[in-house]
C-alpha cells in the first residue's frame, strides 16, 4: 500500500496491486482494505480505448442525445453498458453484496461532469451503525455485505486533493454518530485519491463520503456512478430509459430487476390465490 500527504494534511491510501486475481475477483490485500477501510481505488481497471470511447458518449448525451439511437439515450446505454458486468466489477460485488449475481441489481447510473469552481454537490453523509439496510454493513459467516455500493469510473486522471470523492475510512463500522466538529472534509481522519484515468473506485454506501470542490483547471472530473444494491433492497426510485434497458443483452437486463424475493415471486406466479392464503395463515407450505 502506498501513502501520500497532500499539504492540506489529508492523507491518501491506494492499493499498489493493479491486477485481481486469474478470475476478476479481489485479491486478499484488496478484500482487507476494503472491509477495514470501506472503499477501495483500482487503478487502470480500463484501457484508453474504452475510456476514450465513453468520454465521446458522455460529450454527446451532454450536447446531442436525440442523434443516439434510442436504446443509447441514457446511461447506461452505449459503451456504458460495458460497465455494467465489467469482470472487475462483478469481482467486487461478488465480495460486498453477494457470491451469487443473481442476487445483485444495479438501480442507479449517473455521470458527474465536474469543472474548477463548481460547486460540490453533496457534502458529507452517512458513517455510522444504523438498521436501515441500504445502509448497515454487516459480517456474518465469513462474508460481508456492505449495502448500497458504488462503483465509480474515473475517465479523467484525478489529481489527489483536486476533487476526487473523500471518504472517513473505517465510519462504515463506527459505533457512536461522527460529532459535527469532525464531518468535514478538512478533517485529518477524511482521506481522497489520485489516480490515472480508466481507474474504478468502489465503496459501500454506509462509509461516510463526500464530494470536494474540483480544483484541477486543466481538465474536467468526467465520472460515471453505478450504485448497485442486493436484489431484497431498493434505496433509488428506478428512473432508466426503457428503450436503454431493452437494447441491453440479456445477461445485463438480469440486473434490472426490480426488488423481489424469490420465494415469494416464484410461488406468486405458480399459484397467487395459494400464496396469499398461506400469508393470511402466517405459514407458507
């Protein structure tokens, strides 16, 4: 693991290991880091071809959506879709929401377009215990599972200390509320990033987190967030084009499902009048 200090004091942590493991999945290190810390920066995760290829997507959904074909109006249409079941990102859902990908939904794609000055659009929020689950992360018989978790695509470089998203590593297990006095982005226990472009960052949504002011006048912040979740848990309203999610492949639209429970569902659909009456009874036969 590498350290770097910015002269505000913040200090930055970045896994120095580029590479998963033979099948996409996090290595030991990585899953450690991720767990004590509650994100984790993989740095080249994508070639320059993808990434240049998504940064002239982006330009157009901002300038010209109508010349897109309909199913590319709207992440995470066109070369986005890319992202979806990327093999690094499975490999890392598969550790902080579920082994199985059939239990995991992607519910939420933005892209935020970042210049010098703006202003930043969330400042810090959540960190700490808590029984909503969306939110609570939890460790139970050798697995994790960390709720709502981001993956963020970096298409520009992010110099450290220059905008990219800070965390308050380790608030995502806390067990007392993060005081006022400490939830801020100058605060010493607040880390960030820096990294090449093409870089993938992944955090659980119960880690405390903030955006920062862009500082970097050279270029841009271009990122694009996937917020997945388990397929029982539901935090965003579901707001895709649905000409987007049928030009999909099948396998991607698997991820598109609404919330359900599987049992439930399943019997639902073979006999709704049976399910409902075993429901009635406080028993399910």
């Amino acid at each position: 693991m590498r350290q770097s200090h910015s002269g505000d004091g913040v200090a930055a942590h970045i896994l120095i290991v580029k590479k998963l493991d033979e099948e996409m999945r996090l290595t030991e290190e990585q899953r450690f880091f991720f767990d004590i810390k509650g994100y984790l920066v993989l740095p080249d995760v994508l070639d320059e071809d993808i990434v240049e290829r998504l940064k002239a997507y982006i330009n157009i959904l901002e300038t010209a959506p109508q010349s897109l074909p309909p199913a590319d109006r709207g992440l995470p249409g066109g070369p986005a879709a890319e992202l979806i079941d990327h093999p690094a990102v499975m490999g890392a859902l598969e550790f902080a929401i579920h082994e199985n990908r059939d239990k995991i939904r992607l519910e939420a794609a933005h892209c935020s377009i970042r210049t010098a000055g703006d202003t930043p659009p969330l400042g810090p929020h959540a960190g700490g215990r808590t029984v909503n689950p969306n939110y609570s992360y939890q460790y139970h018989d050798g697995c994790i599972f960390a709720g709502m978790t981001r993956v963020v695509f970096e298409l520009n470089p992010v110099s450290h200390g220059a905008g990219g998203t800070y965390f308050k590593p380790g608030s995502h297990k806390a067990n007392f509320p993060i005081p006022p006095a400490v939830k801020n982005i100058g605060h010493a226990l607040f880390e960030t990033y820096g990294c090449p472009a093409g870089s993938m960052v992944v955090f659980s949504e119960a880690v405390c987190h903030s955006s920062a002011p862009w500082l970097d006048e050279s270029r841009p912040r271009i990122a694009i967030f996937y917020a997945y979740n388990h397929i029982n848990l539901r935090h965003h309203k579901p707001a895709f084009n649905p000409d987007v999610i049928a030009g999909l492949s099948e396998p991607r639209r698997r991820l598109f499902h609404e919330v359900y429970h599987r049992l439930w569902d399943t019997r639902a659909e073979r006999d709704p009048v049976g399910v409902h009456r075993a429901s009635r009874q406080g028993a399910v036969r």
